[in-house]
C-alpha cells in the first residue's frame, strides 16, 4: 500500500497534518432478492463489476430508512432512550487508552500505519477532512475558546488562527504534552481533567470539540450538550466533528466497528493491547434536535464518506 505522504497526497492540503423490515416498507424483500455482495454498509459505494447499479441506488434509499427508524426508536422529542448504560468501567478504560494511545494518535489521522487503506479511500478520507477544516475556518471562531478533547493538537492549531485564547480540556496528560509541544503557543491554557465530570467555571465566545462527541454515552448525550450551552455566552460559537459514517475503512482492519445495536467497541494499540471504548454514530437530525432543546442552533452537515460536522452558536 501507498503511504498516506507519498505522492499526490503529500501535497495534499490535509496530509500529513433486528430487523426493521416491518417498519421500512420494501426492506426485507429487497434484502431477500438482493446479491449478498450488493448488501454492504454503504449502499452508494461504488459498484464492483456485474453489480447492478438500479439496486445498488434502492438500497440505499433503504438503509436511509432504516437508520431514520433506528434513531426514532430511541428518541422521543430529541430525547434519547438509552436502554443499558455503558458501565463506569469502560469509561475508565477509555481514559487509559487514549492516555496509552498518546505517541500514535497521528498515525490515524494522517492514514499511516494500520490505519493506511491505499491511494483511493486515503483520498476520500482527505477530501472529507479538506471540508471539516473549511467549515470550520468558515466559522472563524474569535475571543475566548474552549476546547474539549484537544488530543494532539490538529484542531486546536485551526482555532489558534482566529482565536484569541484557547483553554484544552483533555484528561490525558499525554495528549496534552504532545498538544503543547505542537502549538508552542501561550494563548492556550492546558486543563487536565475527566471531561465526563468537568464543569465550565465561566462562559466563553466558542466551544470546538473534534473527535470527542462519538465517545459520549447515549444516556449522557443530553447533559453533555448542557454542559456546552452552560459554557457559552449568548452568541457563542459551536463547532464539532466526528464520524458520520459507519465505514470500516475509516479504522484499522484489526478492530471491526460496533454494531448499531451497541455502544462499546473493542480498540487495539500497535503493540497489541486491547481496550473498550464508547463508540456512536449519531445521526444528523438527532444532534440537531438535542442541541435546539438547549438552545444551540446548530446545523449538522455529512461529508461524503467518513465525518459529520455540526457548527451554530448558542441562542441569546
């Protein structure tokens, strides 16, 4: 496999740097007759050869169904219905992974690695971020930030060119180290603390968070986003991105996405050790709606493959 820096992509702009069948009508007959191969997460992928692209298209409308349905079964006016929780434990866990993750971090943004999937899904993974990046430069978050879940510094560098402060919030150390060293700024403060029981002492004029909001809990989605309400003046800016897609290719091969069905997943180091982390994929509209009954007008956009992206502000 092509390295994510060789060639076309090292000048690149971002490189390195149950069934629902009886609920969505035409569902289960259409899995029936259809081609085990055509029967895939994304059913706009490109078609291989012999596939039929008419079926390829009615499977996708299928499964854009199929997740509506999924979302509205647990959620009530924005309001999630969580089921089980994820233990207190896992939470912990996930705090030592990232902690252990730390020095390799990078190797999945930038697609090195394991996390290399060759020329044609690094391309698409780098125009997705191309978009994450523009939109939120678009934003031009200015005055006082807060970032949540600052990891090594790839978004926090974005926010430094508007911004006038930057206060990180990471609970791991690590990150934190590696941040500083890759800013090298005295604009951003550096917080060490559990981000699931941290509080905001005061408000600022925007809140980012990249790469965090799909490893909040379900049932702490709703106090999350009150929490950012909470730490934002009237006017503020939000922007938030995240995996939008449930695409294997956005991970190593070596640690399979979660189920619909489940919350936990099993991550892997490079020197073997295991972890659970949360892992969702929240929908667009569900955000949308969960953010408006905080009054934060935030619209959620998909890029085309890999991300999602919400950016508003906080209603006065």
């Amino acid at each position: 496999m092509p390295d994510a820096t060789d060639g076309e992509f090292a000048s690149h702009p971002c490189a390195p740097r149950r069934s629902l069948g009886g609920k969505v009508p035409g569902l289960d007959a259409f899995l029936a007759r259809a081609p085990t191969p055509i029967v895939r997460e994304r059913g706009d992928a490109a078609a291989s050869a012999g596939e039929d692209r008419t079926i390829v298209n009615e499977f996708a409308g299928l499964r854009r169904a199929a997740n509506r349905e999924l979302v509205e079964e647990r959620v009530g006016g924005g309001t999630l219905d969580t089921g089980a929780t994820v233990p207190a434990g896992v939470l912990e866990e996930m705090k030592d992974y990232y902690r252990a993750r730390a020095g390799e971090y990078d190797e999945w943004f930038e697609r090195r690695g394991r996390f290399d999937q060759g020329r044609e899904a690094n391309g698409r993974w780098f125009a997705d971020a191309a978009d994450a990046f523009a939109a939120l430069d678009a934003l031009a978050m200015t005055g006082d930030l807060l970032e949540l879940a600052p990891g090594t510094g790839i978004w926090t560098e974005r926010l430094l060119t508007t911004a006038t402060s930057v206060t990180a919030v990471d609970a791991s150390p690590e990150m934190i180290e590696i941040n500083r060293a890759r800013v090298d700024d005295e604009r951003v403060d550096y917080v060490v603390a559990d981000l699931f029981a941290w509080q905001p002492d005061r408000q600022y004029d925007g809140v980012c968070f990249g790469f965090w909001l799909s490893h909040v809990p379900a049932e702490r989605l709703d106090p999350f986003f009150q929490m950012i309400a909470a730490a934002l003046k009237p006017g503020g800016k939000l922007f938030f991105v995240d995996n939008g897609h449930r695409d294997q290719t956005s991970t190593a091969a070596d640690q399979p996405l979660p189920t619909p069905e489940t919350q936990v997943m099993t991550r892997r180091l490079n020197d073997g050790r295991t972890f659970q982390v949360v892992k969702n994929f929240y929908e667009p509209h569900l955000l949308t709606a969960v953010c408006a009954k905080v009054g934060l007008d935030v619209t959620v956009h998909q890029t085309p493959t890999y991300f999602l992206y919400g950016a508003g502000t906080r209603q006065g």
